[in-house]
C-alpha cells in the first residue's frame, strides 16, 4: 500500500511539471548554430506567432521557420513567441562571436576596386534584380531537409570573408563557393523555386 501511495504521488508530481511546463508559454524547437553567420531551422505551433527581437519571422501553415543571424548579429539575441491563447515565451540566445578571414591585397587595377562609371547603371540595375528575386515569399518547407553540397570541388570562398583591395574594404563575402572545371553538373542544395536567372552579371557572372 505504501509503495502504491508512492508511485501515485510519482504519477501526480510528472503530470504537475508537465501541466506547469505548459502553462509556461508555447512550445518552440528548432536546431542550427548560434553563432553570428549561423541559421536556425524549428517549429513552432502552426497558428503562433514569431519575432526575432523585435522582427516578425514568417511561418508556413505547418509552424516551420528557418532565419538567420546577421554576419556582425550582437550575440544577444531574444527569440519571442506568442500563441492564439495569449501566451507567451521568450528564450535569450547567446550567439558565439566568429572571427573572419580578411585578406589585404595591394597593387591591384584602380578600375577593379572602383568600377567605371559607366557601368554604374548596370550594376545598380543587376542589384534590384537580386533584390526582388530575393523578396519573393513562397509557402514551401524544402529547408526543413538538410541541405546538400551543390558540388564535390574545393570550397575556395567562405560565407563572411572579406577582401581589402590597395587599402578599401570590400563588400564581405554572403556566399560558399566551389571550384570546378567549366561544364561540370552543379545540384541545387535543396527542392525550391528558381526567381532569377541572369546569364551574366557584372560582379557574379551567371547567376541563379
């Protein structure tokens, strides 16, 4: 009889934190490195509401979302979520500082590191295109799958390098990039929707 009133005092204490537990706000998940550069990738309730301090995070129908954090992010960030019941719950994630790789070279053409003017209207105009391409919101889950090398070459560029050309700095680097011969297959990392396609652009070449 004893050992009953023990495991039912058992049984009520777990179902007491999980009630508790609950009632604290709504339930969040999500994984990916918490670091400036890093992205997360997590679920929440279909109808919740999410912001990243104080920015909304789009959220598909299923509760997925995937954001991430800015190359020079502070490292602390609060993540918010708030349910149609009127709870709410906030977690504060403490981002890892990352250092970069920043290479100085000198003697480099002056029209390299400032384009002629008249280029100038095609640069300004290839940059809105990217921009809107980018824009685009579509309702699909492809990121909740993890992502696949787009080729088996060498990485020869790194997301958050920076290059300084005869003592100007550079737009850092928002990319990984793969060495290859010319007509080799490249994958597309993950299903989704091609927005651009630009045979030839000034500073990226063909572009998808």
């Amino acid at each position: 009889m004893k050992n009953l009133r023990i495991e039912q005092i058992i049984v009520l204490l777990f179902f007491w934190s999980m009630s508790s537990a609950f009632a604290e706000g709504p339930e969040i998940e999500y994984y990916g490195e918490l670091t400036q550069g890093g992205v997360l990738v997590g679920k929440v309730a279909p109808s919740a509401k999410l912001f990243l301090n104080d920015e909304r995070i789009e959220v598909t129908k299923e509760g997925h979302f995937v954001f991430g954090f800015g190359r020079d992010a502070s490292l602390n960030q609060t993540l918010i979520v708030a349910d149609v019941e009127g709870r709410r719950e906030e977690r504060v994630l403490t981002l890892a500082k990352r250092e970069y790789n920043v290479q100085r070279i000198e003697g480099v053409p002056q029209k390299t590191v400032t384009p002629p003017k008249e280029v100038l209207p095609r640069i300004k105009e290839e940059t809105a295109q990217v921009k809107a391409a980018r824009m685009q919101f579509h309702e699909r889950t492809d990121f909740v799958s993890r992502f696949r090398p787009p080729s088996s070459g060498r990485i020869t560029g790194v997301y958050g390098s920076q290059r300084v050309y005869n003592g100007t700095p550079k737009r850092p680097h928002f990319g990984v990039d793969y060495a290859g011969p010319v007509g080799e297959p490249v994958f597309a990392p993950a299903s989704g929707i091609v927005t651009l396609v630009h045979q030839d652009m000034y500073y990226s070449g063909g572009t998808l």
